[in-house]
C-alpha cells in the first residue's frame, strides 16, 4: 500500500507530463518486481530454496532490500530532476541502493521490535535520500553546463529598432 501511495505522490509531483509517466512508471515496475520477488519467497520459498545456503540467502534478501531503495530513488529521480544529465547520478544510486541493501541485511538489530523498525526505517531512508542526492548534484551540475551554453552566446553589439 505504501508503494502505491508513493507512485501517486510522484504522479502528483512530477514536473511534466512525460515525468508524470515515466517517474511513477518507473518506480511501479521496480517496486512491483520487489513485492513480486517478495511473493516468490512467501510462496514457495521454503521448497525452491531449501538448498541455499545462508550466504545465499543473505544476498537474497540483500537484493531485495536494494531493489526497493533503488525503485524509490529512480521513481523520484525521472519525475523530479529537470535535465538529462541527472541520468549520470542513477549509476552512484545504484551503488548506494546495493550497498544500503547489504548494510540493511546485515545490521544486528537489538531485540526490542520498537527499536530495531526504527533503526531500520533510518537506514532505509538515509540511503534513499544519499542516492537522491547524488542525482540531484549530477541534476546540477547539467543545469551549470546549461545555464553556461546559454550566457556564453555573443550578443550583438547594437539592437536594431523595431526588432
């Protein structure tokens, strides 16, 4: 429930019609491929994976946990960021969405239930906002270079009236 109300968020928030389209699009399909993922292991789990061994399960779970902040981090990235150059900041994103994944797996949370959602709630969204952030720095620096191309233009030296 909670992916389709972020969906919708982004389909509000989008800067553009395209945006509108392609932000949420984006986010629903790798949302929607965790919870499926998600599904695969609630269903048949314990038959289809009862050969694995805990490192395997682990990268399991670690891939999941990164699909999930790297659905949140491309769905608000493709709605939000106003040039193409932002497309570069996906690659440290992805990184951060794999790393986040695996630090998210591999926390030992304390016992108290309380405590170790909390713990985890931060991490999660404190590797949502970093990948954020590295696309929108890259989403900066394309609009300097924009903004850069355009001051750079010769202007001419006397208007002509009437134009």
């Amino acid at each position: 429930m909670a992916a389709l109300l972020y969906v919708g968020v982004l389909a509000v928030w989008a800067r553009s019609t395209p945006q509108r389209i392609l932000g949420p699009g984006a986010a629903l399909v790798l949302l929607g491929l965790q919870r499926v993922l998600d599904a695969l292991w609630a269903v048949s789990g314990p038959r289809l994976y009862s050969g694995w061994t805990y490192a395997e399960f682990e990268w399991w779970y670690s891939a999941n946990n990164g699909l999930v902040i790297l659905g949140v981090v491309v769905g608000w990235s493709l709605a939000r960021r106003r040039t193409a150059f932002a497309l570069i900041g996906i690659i440290p994103a992805l990184a951060l969405s794999a790393a986040g994944g695996w630090i998210e797996q591999a926390i030992h949370y304390p016992k108290s239930y309380i405590t170790a959602s909390l713990l985890d709630g931060v991490v999660f969204i404190g590797f949502c906002v970093l990948g954020i952030l590295s696309v929108w720095a890259c989403d900066g620096i394309g609009l300097a270079i924009r903004r850069g191309r355009t001051q750079s233009r010769p202007r001419t030296a006397y208007p002509q009236p009437g134009y």
